[in-house]
C-alpha cells in the first residue's frame, strides 16, 4: 500500500473535497482521452491523468487563473483550461 502524504484532514484542507469524492472524480475520468497518459514523438511520457485532476480541482476550489497553475503542475493554460472545463462538466451531470 503506498503511504499517504496527507492525513484526511490536511487532504480536504488542501483540495476543498473529501478524498472519497477526489478518488471518485479521479477513476471516472482518468479514461477520457483528454485525461489518458500518451507518449509523445519523443517517446517520452506525458502528463499523468492525476496531475490534470489535480489543476481542475485547484482551479475550481481556489478561483485561480489556469496559467497560475503552470507554477506547480508544468501544464499549459490552455490544457488546464479544458481539464477543468471537463472537469467541471463531469461533476455538473452527477
């Protein structure tokens, strides 16, 4: 079992959701193909559908601009742009 970083209580403080309800969104979106694991030209991986999930979520919960999240994630404004709009999306039709 691999360790957590953060306790129940830090993980709601950070990311504004249950971890249930952060898994949750995680599997049922971790296979759109917007949010797959690809290898590029350069035979190199590209983003891992969790840190995706992890911009929307920011994006949503802190109200903060999508380019912010180039900072800790490495992803462009634009990708961010259209992980949280699916993200969003998603939640909405539950």
């Amino acid at each position: 079992m691999e360790a957590r970083i953060y306790d129940e209580s830090d993980f709601e403080t950070r990311f504004r959701e249950p971890r249930s309800v952060f898994r949750r969104v995680y599997l049922s979106l971790k296979d759109v193909p917007l949010f797959q694991q690809r290898v590029c030209g350069t035979e190199r991986l590209q983003t891992h559908p969790l840190q995706l999930i992890v911009a929307a979520i920011r994006v949503l919960a802190y109200g903060e601009a999508a380019d912010r999240t180039d900072e800790y994630v490495r992803l462009s404004c634009s990708t961010v742009a259209q992980a949280t709009k699916m993200t969003l999306e998603f939640i909405s039709r539950r």
